[in-house]
C-alpha cells in the first residue's frame, strides 16, 4: 500500500437528500399549530394522530428507513409545539410575516 492510498481518507459517508423536510414546510408546520390550537381533549389528539399518521404514510412511501422516518416526525413535532407557543404569546393576532 502507498502513502497517499488511505481507504480511510477517500471513503464518502452515504447522503441522502430530502427534498422537502417536514419541519422546513412552515406552511405545514403552522396550518397544523392553528387547527390544533383551536382544537381540545379528544379532539385535539385525534387530529394530531391523523397529522402524524398521514405524514407517516408520505414519508414511507418516499423510502425514508424508519429511523429518518422517527427523526423527521420528531423535529415536526418539535416545529408545530413551537408554533403553537408562539400564537399564544402572540395572541392569535397571526402576524407571522417576515422577521
């Protein structure tokens, strides 16, 4: 083996691509906080088990594996939690233009 022929130096991790992440799709992100903010109890958390199961469905008929499928709904999650924060710090006044 030569000096400059490192396996270790020229392996590439795979990539993969998403083209649309759920958590960059912030139309998503806040239609789904405004239903689920007006929403209560039962109904609340059948919507959101609908939300989750839909965005389930799409991302494994993409090809996600499970464990990117569990990440993008995470951080869906995590977006859509923030989102709702954020209308009830603002009132619901909807002013969720540009910064």
């Amino acid at each position: 083996m030569r000096d400059d022929d490192l396996p270790l130096l020229s392996w590439t991790p795979p990539c993969k691509v998403i083209l649309f992440p759920l958590v960059k799709r912030v139309g998503k992100v806040r239609h789904t906080a405004q239903l689920l903010s007006s929403k209560h109890g039962e109904d609340a958390i059948l919507y959101w088990k609908q939300v989750m199961a839909a965005n389930r469905k799409h991302l494994t008929r993409i090809g996600l594996d499970q464990d990117d499928i569990e990440a993008e709904l995470g951080s869906f999650h995590e977006a859509v939690h923030s989102e709702m924060v954020r209308l009830a710090y603002c009132g619901g006044r909807g002013n969720g233009g540009a910064a």
